[in-house]
C-alpha cells in the first residue's frame, strides 16, 4: 500500500489478509496504516488462526480496524469489489483486499551456488553491492529483498553492477600480480 493504492481512495471498507508477510503484527500494523488512507475502515483477516488473531488485536491499535478469524474459504469478486466467503457464517464484503503473499526463489541454481536465504525465503546479500556469502556471487532485486518494488530493484541492479565490476577488476589484478605484470586498470 506504500506504493500503490490511489486508484482505491475514498473506499468505504478494506480488508487486510494476516498471512505470509502480513503475518508479522509490526509489519501488518504498518500496512493498516496505510491502508486507512485510503479507507474509512479495515478488517484484518486472520483466516482461522486464533493465536494470530488475539496478538493482532492486541498489538494494532488503529481506530477504524477491527479483526475476523474466520477461515476463508473463498475470495470472489462482486459489484462493490470482493465477497468473502467463510466456513462459517455469513459473507463480508469488502471493496479490495491487501495481501503480500511470502515468495521464494524458485530456481535450482542458487542452491547449485551454495548460497542461503534469509527467514523470508530471500537470498542473503550484503549492502551495498550486494554480494552473496559465495566470492563472486551478487544477487540483486526480488530474489533478494523484502521490498518488491521496482525502484528498489533498479537500485540493487546497478549496485551489484559496480560490485560486479569491481569484482571482476580485483580477479584481473590479482591475476596480473600472481603472473608478474602490472596492469592499468584505473578505478
């Protein structure tokens, strides 16, 4: 909702979905936030978690908020947005729904490299070029943060660029000492 949400403004009731990254109670309390500014109310959906449903209701004290533990059993779009569907009770409507579902990476070979990921599933790297544990491995973007944004992946891109560069440059002076020459390779 941070950089998103304006088509949604003046809505009249919201729902935040308590699951994945939204589990966490500091980050879901951010995001109702955020969210009020474009609605005059928000659910928070701990779809059937009672534990998470009671920490949540403890912890996120925004006017307007109120909490349902109900288990969701079906999302279905409808004329003023969405309908929720639960195991029990009557639906809920709502005019859209927030939710930043957890992710991972999803290709064999970073495991093949050898390099980690963090407890959110991302790859482990260090700002701020962004160099993995693994000499000579960068990872830049979505695989590599819990901010999916394009701007912040365009910024790790061309850091994990000048780290590759410089990487690449030592790997040649290094090169050139170990063989006896000397190389101008500038900064």
């Amino acid at each position: 909702m941070f950089t998103f949400g304006y088509e949604h403004r003046g809505a009249q009731h919201a729902g935040l979905l308590a699951d994945g990254a939204l589990s966490s109670p500091f980050h879901a309390s951010m995001v109702v936030g955020d969210t009020k500014k474009f609605a005059e109310r928000v659910t928070v959906y701990t779809n059937g978690d009672a534990a998470l449903h009671d920490t949540m209701a403890a912890q996120i004290k925004h006017s307007g908020v109120s909490f349902d533990r109900r288990r969701i059993a079906r999302i279905q779009r409808s004329d003023k947005g969405l309908t929720l569907d639960f195991e029990e009770g009557s639906p809920g409507e709502i005019e859209f729904l927030v939710h930043q579902p957890s992710t991972h990476v999803d290709l064999p070979f970073f495991a093949q490299l050898g390099v980690s990921v963090d407890e959110r599933g991302d790859i482990r790297t260090t700002p701020p070029f962004y160099q993995t544990e693994i000499t000579g491995v960068f990872a830049a973007g979505d695989c590599a943060s819990p901010f999916k944004i394009i701007p912040n992946a365009m910024l790790m891109g061309a850091n994990a660029g000048a780290g590759i560069a410089r990487s690449l440059a030592a790997d040649n002076l290094t090169r050139d000492v170990s063989l006896g020459t000397t190389s101008n390779l500038g900064g």
